[in-house]
C-alpha cells in the first residue's frame, strides 16, 4: 500500500504517522512545500517572548523523528502540483532541485491546511508589514522585533490572533493598535463577554478600533478612515481560507465555506481520496453537520480519523465532530466557548436563553479573580447550547466542563447537579459553572 | 411555619436562608453551640499563613447579614441538649446566660456536622496537642505558631488535612513529619497516585512514617512504635464521624458508619425531621445509594435541598447526590479524586480496568508541568467509573470534566470524543485526559 500525503503539517503527520503505526508495512510519503516539518503554530505568538528559543523548538518532531523513528518519507520543500484522480497519482515539484515528477497513489490524504487571506491595499508588501500564519511570518516579525526594537505595532483584524499578539508586544514594551472593520471584537460571542473583553483590553492599554477602514499603508503609517496611525509595523490578521485549489482543479467538491467537502469518514468525492485539516470541513456534533472551524485540536483528530481509515478500510470510523470549543489568553484574560453561538441558535430556529453570572473564581485563598460566565440553553428543555467564559485563572478547563456537559445532551438542571471540585486554591464552594446553572434554571 | 435549625454551619445556615428566601414568613431559628457563625472550615489551613487575616475572616457570612439581612433568628452559645419529636420541640441551652428553655418546631433540621476523632492517649491534652477541625482550634494553632515559633511538627494521621497542613507548616518554615497508623497514605487511591505523593512529599522535605503506632506524648516528643520523635507540638487528624448523638437519643435512625440514616429527600425516620451534611448520610449518584463522604460542597447543597422541601412540602425534591469529587492541594502538587475507588468497584463485583498516564500539561508555553492522570473504566463497556489525578498546574478542573462524563454515564470511548480547549498557556493539543481516554480505549 502507498499512501500520499499533501501537506506536512499537524493534520497530514498525524494521518501518516497513524498509518505507519498501524500498518508498518505501507509506504508513507508525505510533501511539504515548505521547509518546516509539522510545528506548533498556536504557540507562535509565545515564541516571540523567547529570544533565544529558535523557531525551530516549535517543530512537532524532528525530521529525523518522523524518517527514521516513524518511517515516513517526508519530503520538504515539495509542492504537490497536480492531482490526477483518474491515474491515481500525483504531479510534485521538488524546488530545491528544480525537477518535477510524479508519485502514484492507493490512497491520498489532502492536508494543505488554510492560508491566511491578504490585504490587496498598497504598501502591505513592504518589509515591516507582516502576516502571521506560517512560521515564516514568526521568523519575520521575531528578526524584525528584534533588529529593529520597534515601539508601536499597528495590528489589523481583532480576532484570536492579533488580540494574542497585542498582549505579547505590549508584554515586549510597545505600545499597541489594534483596527477592526467590522463595529465589534468577537462578533461570536454575546455581548457580556464581548464588552468585558473590551473594557479589559483598555485597562490593559491596547487600543482597539472597531468600525474603521484601512486604506493604505507607507511604512511609517497605516492610513484609514479615520486618519492615520503612525506605527513601526503592521501585523494583518484578517482570517484564513481553507487551501482547496489543487483539489478543486482535480475534480474535488468543495463544501462550507471553500472548505473540500468531506463525509463522516473524512473522504472526499474523488476515489480513495480523504481530507482532513485545516481545509477540510468539520463535523459539529450537535448539529448534525459539516461547518468550518480551523484549530490545531481538531487536524489532529481528523488526521487521527484519517490514518485509521486508511489503514483499515474494512473497519473505518467516522469522524466524531467537534463542539465548536475555542480559547485564548489575552494578558491575565483567558476568553473562550464551547458548543453554538447565538447567530447559530437563530439560524436553527432554536428558543434560547441564557444565563450571565459575575464570581470569584476561589474560595479564601490568595490569588484567583473573577470571572464571567455565560450559558446558553434551549427555553422549555433547559438542555445546555453553549458556555462563553472570560475572566482570570482557571477558564479553560472549566469550559471542557460544558464541553463534557454539551456532548452528552446535559440540561442546565443536570449541569446544576454535578459534583464538582472544590479546595479553596480552587474554587468557592459552588464553582462558577454551578452558579450559572442554578441561575440558568431559574430561566429555563 | 417555624423551623428550628439545630447547628448554624454550611449545612444548616444553607437551609435556613433557602427557607427565609422562599418562605420569608417562615420563622426560622437557628441554634449554633459554638460561638462561631458558619465558616469555610477548608480553608482553615491557608489562614495559618495569613498573620493577620483573623479566623473569622473566614465567616460565611456577618452575624448582622445572617440575621438582619437573612432575617434569620441565629443564636450562638446555644446548644440543642434533646430532641422531642413527639411533642416537636427542642431543649435548648444558653451557655451565655446558663439557662435552659423549650422550643417547638413544625420542621426541623438536623445540622450538627461532624466531630474530630479523639487520641485516647497521654499526653494529648497539654497545651501543645491540638485538633484541627473548629475555628477554635484554628485559633488555638495559629496563636501557638506565632507566639511560640515552633520549628518542628509532628502532625499524627496522614488524611488530606494533616497533608494540607504539612504544607503549610514547611512554607512557614518548620520541619514536619507525619506519622501514618496504615501502611500507606490516601488509602483509597491507586497505587501509582499514592507512590506519586509520597515521592513528592519527600522531595518537598516532608518525612511520612507509615505502619507506626502512636503512643503518648510528653510535650517535647512523641512516643511510638518506632522509637522517640521530637517536636514543638503535635497536631492529631485521625478521621471524623458524624455528630448523631442528639437525634439517636430522640429515636432518630443511624445508617452508614454513624450518620444519621436520610431518604432521597434528606428526611430522617422522625417525623418533619430532615438531616444535612456532615452528620447525615450522603447518595452516591453511581452506587444509587447512600454513603458518608463529609465535605462543604454537599453540606452546601443538601440545606439547599432540605430548605427547598421545607419551603415546599408539596414539591419536594430528592438530593441528587455526589460523585465523591474531592480535591486538595499539596505544595505545587494538587492530588483529586471523582468517581468510585478500585476498593468500591470491588465491593460492587465490577469488572475494572485502569490506564494511567504521565503527561505534560501545557503547549509550547512558560511555566505548567506534569500530571498523572488515571482513568478507571469497566471492562467490556467502557463506561468511565473514576478519575484520580495528581501533579501540577490545572489539576481540579480537569477532575470536574471526568466528575461531568461520569455524572452523564460516558464511556471512555465518549471521553476520547469530547473537543476539550486548547491553547498552548492551558494544554497540549491532545489533553492529559484525552491522552488517558486514549490509552483507556486500547485496554477496555
């Protein structure tokens, strides 16, 4: 058997290195245009802190680790050029050589990951103008950073990414400006969080513009619709795209949102095809279908399903979904959800309420803080949608909480009813989730 | 409608403010025999390190909002002396005034809390043995720690508390040793949990003696088994049981090792009696049925509960029960248990198996560690049965998503499923529980 994988990130390893294991006997190639093995992208803005930590320390193998420990044969610098379904086989080129050739396939994992949309306005290819998907744009801006100790950063687009960079380069010692288009940080999120997240972000000295246009930028300053903003830098952060184009051209379908479309096995239309990763569509457990929602956790798990399935092919598992579950830190902040969205709620008809509750997050112990949690849930069943948190110390692995609860259909009177941890180091005697479900019941 | 409330901690300051919120007409009376209102007696330990934060900074609640706010009618120095249910009224006594007086009660609710197991031993009353249970004996500790200066203890028993308090004490600056009866500590977890503990206990320069016999104590030494250990004082944590003497007297029905014996509505055999916390038995969710597993949390719910039935005798609810969630901290280390213990699951004739695993607790992130996680499961099925976890970083919330799975009856296959948060400051891509899912499912 000879499997090829297109793309070496977090998604097309874990599918080749699942194979490996399962089927030491198959031949598994792997090719990677760029020149970086799998890496940690979600810890890049943290690289930047550590001067002397290499790029290279957020690599999630060495490359001898993935050839000679695992046995696959990954290719770096190796562009996928062309699928040709029909022949089962695929057109690389190799550009450190110069050469192309072609390798043939019995089965293909599609794994090119998402690419980080770009700013067609004049001056965003100037060298202090950066992006920040690849740990190309982390070599950039970490040199630039350095060299050149700039002393206000312009950050374009308020989502997860530049809100975690504006807490690293205001940790650095610039100062920070962070310009939205749209009228709102976090457009997902309901506006308790929303609001607090703000407030936060000024007590902690970032500016955010929300509702402005940006025009142009000079080298020395971004100019908008409000004026200009002088800056040592830009950083534009305004999405990513799943990466469907060779796919596409082959005769691949594409699904959600330019994502390739993808059954519950993770296969596409094209024969012995699957896809998984940051271009694929991904399944929303309670929803009961495909919706796209990039993040590392999840091309793990799809390359996981992936190598399985293709080492198995009598005994395949379908993909088990995601529940939407995001977190981020912004300074001592940390904000994050679980489950669906109220525009999602709308979308699907659904009667909801919520519940927001303002507690402390230990009993009477130093440290901790406070935090806010919302829970969303359906009126009359009371059965638990969604659970937004900001706030300080422990929010994430309180989030899994709902997470857990969300899976397994809980109401908000069952959320009400679990017997959680409690020490003072902590958390008080009724743990902020429980204080919302006793609220939310009241609600239901 | 009159409730007398015999005991003013968690339990029973819990269902006395449930009733007046419901029921503000009601007349509830309150009778406390220390001179304490309720306190959060878990985190009577960190108040040693606190100078000058006085016990009762711990109050739940200021005896002017208890009773004028609450609109509670709370009486210390008062002590139940008898219960007479057939005439329903109560003989009180007033230590302050010395005198004694009757009151009758339409309901009442049983709330004496539990009582610290006495050394029956020389030596054990000088004014250098101490008990750790009450604000009292917080007072006398911490009076005795910064008036005498000590710089060795010898803390007798090896439960949380005395774990708790070795901590402590070492971060104050002393020597500790513990002297442990059983030939092990946390005798109810599992041996790579256990081992974990003690190794770390000793790295942190605290000696535990296990298999040693107490003998007496002069003041400057205790006498054991193994020979003579010198210290400043001795503080003895040998278990608790629940106070029941006042209602066994009444005719009240003892159940599970000594606590008064409940119905799913927290009702004893007497009539318009209910019982709550630490005196009372408690329903395991898991086992369906009751057991006695004294901490704050349930003491908290179950007056939630016997307040509610007391304000609503028409809709009662029944106590939904724990899962015997508990947690502690030691030093850096949290150490925390949900679900049955092996010993359980043997008693119940369950086939189990276990995986455990060693993991790190953050992504490419400053600062975290590693955590131990062991996942108990039955065998066949997969339905997750317990969780016990050790180490450093977020320890008791990842307990809480396990305590969530075992509360919704998930398998570990289900466990392996859930789309837990990620970001490098909070977890690995595949959490410590993800990771113990996974090496459960290979073993189910």
């Amino acid at each position: 058997m000879k499997v090829v994988v297109v793309g070496g990130s977090a998604a097309g390893l874990t599918a080749a290195s699942t194979i490996k294991r399962r089927k030491p006997e198959a031949r598994v190639m792997v090719f990677e245009k760029s020149g970086d093995v799998s890496y940690g992208a979600c810890a890049m803005p943290y690289n930047l802190l550590q001067k002397d930590k290499p790029p290279e320390s957020l690599y999630a193998l060495t490359y001898k680790e993935i050839t000679e420990v695992r046995g696959i044969d990954y290719r770096l610098y190796s562009e996928v050029l062309s699928i040709e379904p029909q022949k089962g086989r695929v057109v690389v080129y190799d550009r450190e050589n110069s050469r192309k050739y072609i390798e043939e396939y019995d089965y293909l994992v599609y794994a090119t990951g998402a690419l980080a949309n770009r700013l067609p306005l004049r001056g965003f290819d100037l060298p202090n103008a950066f992006y920040f998907k690849t740990l190309d744009d982390l070599r950039r801006v970490k040199k630039f950073i350095y060299e050149e100790n700039p002393k206000m950063a312009c950050l374009i687009g308020a989502g997860f990414i530049n809100l975690e960079l504006a807490d690293v380069f205001k940790e650095l010692g610039m100062d920070v400006v962070v310009l939205e288009k749209m009228d709102r940080i976090l457009p997902s999120y309901e506006p308790e969080i929303r609001q607090k997240a703000e407030e936060y972000l000024k007590e902690k000295g970032v500016v955010v513009v929300t509702s402005v246009e940006v025009n142009s930028f000079d080298g020395s300053a971004v100019d908008t619709s409000m004026g200009r903003v002088p800056c040592d830098f830009v950083v534009a952060a305004v999405g990513v795209r799943p990466n469907g184009e060779i796919i596409r051209e082959a005769g691949g379908e594409i699904g959600y949102k330019g994502a390739v479309k993808v059954n519950s096995y993770l296969e596409t239309n094209l024969d012995n095809v699957f896809a998984a990763g940051d271009c694929a569509e991904h399944y929303v457990r309670v929803l009961d279908r495909n919706l796209y929602m990039p993040l590392g956790t999840t091309a793990n798990k799809q390359g996981r399903i992936v190598g399985h399935n293709i080492a198995f092919p009598n005994g395949k598992k379908p993909f088990y979904g995601i529940n939407q579950t995001s977190v981020f830190k912004i300074f001592d902040y940390t904000v994050g959800a679980t489950g669906l969205f109220t525009r999602q709620l709308d979308e699907e008809g659904i009667s909801w309420g919520k519940s927001v509750v303002d507690v402390r997050t230990r009993g009477a112990y130093p440290g901790g803080g406070k935090m806010r949690v919302c829970l969303l849930f359906e009126k009359g069943s009371g059965r638990l949608l969604g659970c937004q948190i900001i706030g300080e110390d422990v929010v994430a692995k309180r989030l899994d909480v709902a997470a857990a609860a969300i899976y397994a259909g809980l109401t908000v009177f069952e959320l009400a009813e679990l017997d959680l941890s409690y020490a003072p180091p902590y958390s008080p005697v009724w743990d902020p989730l429980l204080v919302a479900a006793n609220q939310a019941v009241k609600a239901v």
